[in-house]
C-alpha cells in the first residue's frame, strides 16, 4: 500500500512540476521554474518533516509529491547547461542560490511546524 501512495504522490508532484515549467518562464536563461520548484518543495518536504504526520501520509505528501516535484537531475542538467551556452557566471549564481535557498527553506518549513 505505501508503494501505491507514493506513486500517487509522486505523479501529482510531477504533474505540477511539468505544469510550473510550462508557466513560469526563464529569466537571463536562468531556469526560474526549476528554482521555483526545487525551493517550494524543500520548504514543504521541511513542513512535513516537522509535523506529527503518518507513516502513510508522510509517504504520500514527503517521498511522493516533494520527490516527484522537486527534481536535482533537471538542476544539475541546466546549471552545466548555462557553461556550455557561455554564462558560467549564471550557472554558478544558479547553484549557490538554488542550495542556499532550498537549504533555507526547508529550515524555515521545519521550524514552523516542530
């Protein structure tokens, strides 16, 4: 039963992140929804972890959604992608904020609900 919960959880994730790539557009060729994505999802996986929550929920909600939305090959893929289009500078900008922010968030989600 929990494989079914977070394959659930993890398709709904992915159906928002596919959603967020379509919507939220690039900035310099910065990958802006990726960020959005990667940063929101550390704050809510840093939410859940905090909570009084069920094994079955946490599999659902934590590994299932936060692991189908939030997504480090993607990050990993465009912030080599900015050093090979010439914007090393912006791939490294893009990877200190993406770390920072995320590690941030998920700090702040934690804190609000432990």
């Amino acid at each position: 039963m929990t494989v079914l919960l977070v394959a659930l959880g993890g398709g709904a994730g992915a159906v928002v992140r596919y959603l967020a790539g379509r919507y939220i557009r690039s900035y310099r060729s910065v990958p802006v929804a990726t960020l959005a994505v990667n940063v929101f999802g550390c704050a809510l996986l840093g939410a859940l972890s905090g909570a009084t929550l069920s094994p079955e929920s946490f599999a659902l909600l934590g590994s299932g959604f936060c692991g189908g939305l939030t997504t480090y090959s993607t990050f990993a893929v465009e912030a080599v992608g900015l050093t090979r289009i010439r914007r090393p500078l912006s791939g490294i900008g893009y990877v200190v904020v993406s770390v920072v922010a995320g590690l941030a968030a998920a700090w702040a989600g934690y804190t609000l609900t432990s």
